[in-house]
C-alpha cells in the first residue's frame, strides 16, 4: 500500500469512492485549501461542504467512518497502528506492524455501519478467503482475517509503492515498454488467479500497484468469485459487479458464465487507460458509460497516441471485444501475444483472433443474406397464392351472377 495519508487524503479519497463528489471537484477542492493554507487555514471537509461540493451529512458521514475506523484498528490484538494507508467505498486501510514477526502489514477495517448488513460482512469474508487461497508473488498476499471489538479486519501483505491509478491521476501517459511490462505481470497475477478457479471481475489501474523495487501487484479481491460457486453466480444474476470504466459487457448484463475473459476485458481496458491517458468510453453518468461499453465502437488506441504501434492496438481491441468469444481465449494466449510485442514480435494470436472473428461476422452475415432471400421468396410465393384466390373467387362471383342473370 501507499505511504501514510493524512486526514484530509483520507476524506477526500473516501468522498470520492463513495460517490459523494467528482474527481474535478476533488481536485479543485484541494488547490482552494492550498491557496488559503497560508492566509486562512481549512480543513478540507468543511472546505468541501462551503463549496457545496457534499452535504453537511455526508460530510459528518464520512467524519464518522473514519473515526469509527481509527478505533476499530486500535482494538485489533496483535497489532500496533502506524498511520492511515488509504479508503475505500467500504473500508479503510491503515499500516500497522505485526508485533508477532516485527513486519509491516496493512490492514482493512469494515465501517460499523455495514456490519449490520450480512451481504456487506459476507462479502468482506469472501475477500480475505479468495485471496488466502493464493500464493503468487504478483498478487498481494493475504495475511489473516477476522473480528475484534465488534469490528471484521482483513490483514494484508504492506506493499511500500503507489497504484497505477496514482500515477494516471498525475496526467501519466506509459511509454508502450513500460505499460507492457507491468501488464505482463498482471496478466501473470490473474493466470495464477484463473489456474486456481477464481475471477477478479474487478481489474482496474487503482488495483494494481508498482512498489518501490518495481514489483507489480495486483489487489483487492472484493469482487473475486470462484468459477465453480454456481449458487453464487445465480444469486449475483441480472446485477453488474464492477467499475463502470473498466467493466466487461458480460458482467453489465449480469451473466452467470463470467469467466477469465471478463478479466481480459478489464485489463485491456486497464491497458488502454495506461496508453493513452482516457479510459476507453466517458460518459456523464455510470450508466451511460456501461451502455457505451455495450454498443459503443471502440477507438483505436493508436487513433489517439499516434506513437502506439500497431501491434499494441490490435491486441487492445481483441482484449476489449464485445463479445467474450472474440476476445483471447484464456490468459496464457494473451500472455504469448504481449511477450511478443515486448520483443517487438507480431501479435500473432490477435491476427488469428481477427482472421476468426472476420469470419464469423461474414458466416453471420451469409446467414442474414440468405434469410432475407428466403422471406422475399417467401413473400412472393404467399403474394401470389393470394392473386390466385381472388381471381378464383372473381370468377365464381361472375359464373353466379351469370346464372341469376339468365334463369
């Protein structure tokens, strides 16, 4: 996790994760407090509120939660409190050292207010239980999890660096070499992942950190589900778990067969993000952004960072299509692909994806031709069988009124 926050971080990354205030309101926010730190000193909750940025409730909401969170860390045995790491929508992260090992770990709390909602507990339980089931040195490492106080914590590996999401927030745009190699060990993080049956059905710039020796590490399994947990598959059914700029198709539908290549989707989205400084669809709303994801072409990300080569944008729009059977099949494919591109290699499974996919779309497209030719005949013959039956019924209307005419 990234070095200690102070409150003000805290609040604001917390405003934000629960949707209380946009990024740019953030930001502003935060110049307004450093312009008046000299002359007349804030604090940035009570900035926020006289900007009408947030509410007073909202505010005093997330005063709340944090303070909850500070108290709840200090009850858990075992361990001593260092400082405040980072927030989340459900949680709040802090540093502290395992007294046990004399190591630094980071520890999650969950907020009071959702432990009196069994799905949100369950869910947290689920994280830590995911996670503790693997062992990859790209994924960061579970420690223990459980309850003190009347508080769940969720212990973790302390990972001394910064997100990919911090570096895209500060205007980054990654160099293509570099952008590969982090993927490349991502992309082996969720091999690992999928080998042991789980899908993280949540990979985005803000889940991958780098570390100071250049490690990568994908995190936060809050989402992850096992492949073959079929009673949770159905209970999740019609629901889209995710974030809406990184969010595969299949899972804005609510799908039951999610599987690894919801993941591709994500991290190809992720990569997008990475080259080009946009995520890959915006919109005003999540909602609009999901639509888009669903029907939107995609631009090239070559189209928009002209240094791109060609090759990075090929696999990109295989990792991103629409539909999961156009994407890479599974993580090892992809994996050959981006190993090639960083030896300035072809892609070569993405030309047979497009070479597979070109077919489909003309198989699909005989298909149309041939039932549009198949209804006109159809029409025609309907067309004429009812020519055929007025006329017969012309005839014998004018045979009748014949016979009434001359009898």
């Amino acid at each position: 996790m990234k070095s200690e926050t102070n409150y003000d971080t805290i609040f604001g990354k917390m405003a934000i994760e629960q949707g209380f205030c946009t990024d740019e309101e953030l930001r502003n926010s935060l110049e307004e407090l450093e312009s008046r730190s000299k002359v007349n000193p804030a604090i940035l909750k009570d900035l926020m509120v006289e900007l009408v940025y947030i509410t007073e409730t909202q505010a005093e909401r997330l005063k709340t939660g944090i303070k909850e969170s500070k108290a709840a860390a200090h009850q858990i045995p075992g361990y001593k409190i260092v400082g405040k790491l980072g927030a989340g929508a459900m949680a709040v992260v802090y540093k502290a050292r395992q007294l046990s090992l004399n190591r630094m770990v980071a520890i999650k709390i969950l907020p009071k207010r959702f432990t009196e909602n069994p799905e949100y507990v369950e869910r947290f339980y689920k994280e830590g239980q995911a996670a503790g089931k693997l062992n990859h040195p790209n994924i960061v490492q579970a420690i223990d999890v459980g309850e003190a106080g009347g508080y769940h914590y969720f212990v973790m590996e302390y990972v001394e660096g910064k997100t990919i999401a911090d570096d895209l927030s500060a205007g980054k745009i990654f160099e293509e070499a570099d952008a590969l190699d982090i993927i490349i060990q991502v992309a082996n993080a969720l091999a690992h992942a999928h080998a042991c049956s789980l899908i993280h059905r949540d990979v985005k710039p803000k889940n991958i950190m780098i570390s100071n020796n250049g490690t990568v590490k994908l995190a936060d399994m809050g989402l992850a589900r096992a492949t073959t947990d079929i009673e949770a598959a159905q209970s999740e059914a019609g629901k889209a778990y995710g974030t809406p700029y990184y969010i595969a198709p299949e899972q804005i539908r609510g799908k039951i067969d999610i599987d690894g290549r919801a993941d591709i989707y994500g991290l190809g989205a992720t990569l997008y993000h990475m080259l080009t400084g946009r995520v890959p669809f915006m919109a005003d709303d999540s909602a609009d952004v999901m639509r888009k994801h669903l029907r939107e072409k995609l631009t090239p990300p070559d189209h928009i960072n002209t240094l791109l080569s060609a090759g990075v944008s090929e696999v990109i729009e295989i990792m991103m299509a629409k539909k999961k059977e156009d994407r890479y099949n599974d993580i090892e494919e992809l994996l050959t692909d981006l190993k090639a591109l960083r030896e300035g290699q072809p892609p070569l499974q993405a030309h047979r994806r497009f070479d597979v996919s070109m077919l489909r779309q003309l198989e699909n497209g005989d298909v149309v031709e041939k039932e549009e030719e198949g209804y006109k005949e159809e029409a025609v013959a309907q067309y004429r069988l009812a020519i055929l039956i007025l006329s017969t019924i012309a005839v014998v209307l004018f045979v009748v009124i014949l016979l009434l005419l001359f009898t």
